[in-house]
C-alpha cells in the first residue's frame, strides 16, 4: 500500500512540476511581454470581426505568424511576441492554404477588394482556391441610405446590387486591423527595410516575384486588372510615360478616386513606401514597365529615393545653376511620418483619401488652398482652426480645431506637405522655417 502510495504520489508531482515548469511560468512570462510599440487593441467592430473570423474557420486555411525564412518574406517581418499582446488565444494557425494574414492589413489594405474576395475569390485571385462568403452579404435593388455597394465584375455580380452585412463589415474591418507595426532594431524579429541607390539594374525574375506578391492580387498576373475595379497595367500610360515620376509616386504613396481611360477607380490602391526597399519598388515598376507589350524607360533605386524626397525626376541633363551660399535650405519631408500624422489627427474628419464627408467636412484632395503656391493660410489653418468657411459654394459649420498647442512645427509641416503631394495634390512643400515665421504672427 505504501509503495502504491509513493509510485501515484511520486508520478503526481513529476506531472504537476513539469506541468508548472512547461506551461504556468511560460504562461505567466508570456502575459507580462508589452505589446509592440505602435500596437492598438482591436476595436469592438475588430473584436466582433475576429469572432466571425474564427466562426467561419479562416484560421483552418490562414496562419497569423511569420516565421524568419526567406518563404515568409512576402507576408511581412518575422512575428514578435508582442504582436499578440491585444489578442488571446492567439490566432496562429497551422495550416497555410491561403497567404499568412499577420500583415494584410498593410498589404491589401482596399476594404473594397477585401469585400469582392469574400463575396467571390476569383473575381479578383482567378487561381484561388478559397470558398466564397455570400452569407456575410446582402442582394438588394436599392442601396440604403450610408450603405456602399460591392463593386462586382459584371460575370460575378447577381441579379441585383451587393451589400455587406454587419459581419462581413466586421470581418472586414477586421482583417484590415491586421498591421505589423514596425520594430525598432533592437527588438527581436525586426528586419530594417534599406533605402539603397545605385546604378540601373534589373533582376527580371525577382521583379515578376515581388509583383505577384504584391500587386498581382489587383492588377492580375498578365496586367489586366478587374475591369470595373482594378485598372489595368497593360498598355498603361502612366506606366509607358517617359517621365517614371507618377509611376513612382503612385506604389510608393498609393493612389485613390483616379480617372483612367475615362473610368474612375474608387478602390483605394495602398502605399509600398513603408512595405518595400527602393531596389524592390524599382524592380516592380520595372517589371510592369518591361511586361504585357510595356515599353515604358527602366528606372533604377536613385530614382525611387530621389521621388521619396519630392524631387522631380528628370531624364534630361538640365545645366546646374549657381546656388547661393546663403540661399534658404530646400524642403524636406519625411511622407511616412506624415502619413502617420495625418491619419492620426485628421483623417477621422477629412477621411484617409482626402474626400471628406459631404456637406459636413470639406475634401483635400484638388482643394485650392492646399494646393495654392502661397502655403500662408494652409498653415494658418492648421495653426489656428478654421470655421464656418465656404468652400466650392459650400459653408462648412463645423469647426476645425486648431493645433499650435497640440503639434510641434515639424509635425505641422509634415502634416501640410503629406497633405500638398496625396491624392492627386501639387502644392510646393513647406519648410519647418515657414511654420516658426506664422507661428510668431499673431
């Protein structure tokens, strides 16, 4: 009986110690690591998002982690521990039959294609072989008041117009929260994204790489697009001009609401300048500039930096001009952290394309003011306020808050000149000096 005793006694407390030593101290360590900086909790919508997304079983097919290996470069930085700081139990995944969805928020941050791959895969991925969600959408004859429309290829679309529901806008939102903030170097997984420059050069196969990673999704594998939705790249004028700087400045800054071929693309093409290396942009843009019958002029790495800086790409030697020693430095601009600064100050009111809210707050985009040459009363605004303003015929009530006492100089001046180069705007650029000059003038 005594040996019984110490065999089911002994054997209970290697168990409990290995249970302890392997599963409670990893679990309290793992509960105390502070999420990565830049990280938000997940709103409710997010939150109820995340629930459909694990009822729907996106997590049989998708991983949410990003190992160190040249294959999962594509998906984003290697995960880091706090990346699930906001999330429990953790949506890791062990099966990837469709793309790791640690990142796609950055990645494919369109909620319009997000949608149009729900409702049906092949209408924008032909290859894929994900079922379609048409439960989280609605078919209706009239679009209801604040609802937006799916905007379907003609072969996919039903007999009436597409809505999403609450779920699949949750689910959206969702997947769009999904965004690897960057690590300081010093934090493990954080893999620094070069900005090089040097001579042309062109890896043709790492280019048709990178494309089918990041764009092909959209623009289709041959360049075609979805007619309706997603221009396409073949026979491009943009991507056949002489001049590469719209080619440029469209992956790195995004692009939204454009007119080509006299269709308007309203899906929002996301930013790469924050994703990608200047060689990898160079090696895409050269990859659509070379493929489908392109035959658009290469560019190389300097080019992408230089357009980076806002400067004007010129293929021509132009002669140098004299600078004076004492002349006023030239303008810089830093377009992520202005981004950054816009999306956290006014893109609630103005909205991240620069559209506004009709009849309530005014659009940016092609406004006079931001892309007047004389900037004085684009920063005076943002300084001071602004209220009760009649724009293009319309008074605007609502009153824009002033930020001279919530944003440094340099933070003002980002937000200006993010404001002055998006969205189809062509304001000259301001420097921190103009913003000290208006500052001091009451």
């Amino acid at each position: 009986m005594n040996r019984l005793l110490a065999i089911s006694g002994g054997s209970t407390l290697i168990y409990t110690g290995l249970a302890v030593l392997m599963g409670v101290l990893p679990g309290i360590w793992l509960s105390n690591v502070p999420p990565t900086p830049g990280l938000k909790p997940l709103t409710p919508l997010e939150a109820r998002g995340r629930d459909v997304y694990v009822s729907e079983g996106c997590f049989y097919c998708h991983t949410q982690q990003v190992r160190p290996l040249p294959g999962d470069k594509p998906f984003g930085r290697p995960s880091a521990p706090g990346d699930y700081a906001y999330q429990t139990t953790e949506l890791l995944g062990s099966e990837r039959n469709g793309p790791d969805l640690s990142n796609i928020g950055a990645r494919q941050s369109s909620s319009i294609w997000q949608f149009i791959h729900l409702y049906q895969p092949r209408a924008v991925v032909p290859q894929s072989i994900m079922p379609a969600f048409p439960w989280l959408f609605s078919v209706v004859d009239k679009v209801p008041p604040a609802e937006k429309a799916v905007s379907l290829p003609p072969e996919f679309a039903p007999g009436g117009t597409v809505i999403p529901n609450e779920d699949g806008k949750a689910l959206v939102a969702y997947l769009l929260s999904l965004k690897q903030p960057a690590l300081a170097p010093t934090q493990p997984g954080a893999v620094p994204l070069s900005r090089s420059s040097g001579p042309l050069a062109f890896d043709a196969s790492k280019g048709a790489a990178l494309f089918a990673n990041n764009c092909a999704s959209c623009h289709g594998p041959e360049g075609k697009g979805v007619p309706g939705t997603f221009p396409p790249l073949a026979g491009d004028p943009v991507v056949n001009a002489a001049n590469p700087t719209a080619h440029i400045g469209a992956v790195l800054h995004g692009l939204s609401g454009h007119v080509i071929n006299g269709h308007k693309y309203e899906a929002p093409m996301p930013a790469f300048a924050d994703q990608l290396s200047d060689q990898e942009i160079a090696d895409i843009i050269d990859h659509e500039r070379s493929s489908w019958g392109n035959r658009g002029a290469l560019i190389s790495a300097a080019d992408v930096v230089a357009a980076r800086a806002n400067e004007p790409l010129q293929k021509q030697q132009t002669p140098s001009k004299q600078v004076s020693p004492i002349a006023a430095p030239a303008p810089t601009f830093d377009p992520a952290e202005g981004s950054k600064l816009f999306a956290e100050n006014c893109a609630a009111c103005h909205g991240a394309e620069g559209k506004g809210v009709p009849g309530t707050f005014p659009p940016l985009a092609g406004d006079q003011v931001v892309n007047a040459t004389d900037p004085a009363e684009h920063i005076t605004t943002m300084l001071r306020g602004l209220g009760g303003k009649v724009i293009n015929g319309q008074k605007y009530e609502v009153e824009m808050p002033p930020f001279a006492d919530r944003l440094s100089d340099q933070q003002i001046a980002d937000i200006i000149n993010h404001e002055r180069t998006s969205w189809g705007n062509h304001g000259p650029l301001v420097t921190l000096a103009d913003i000290t000059k208006l500052r001091a003038k009451k």
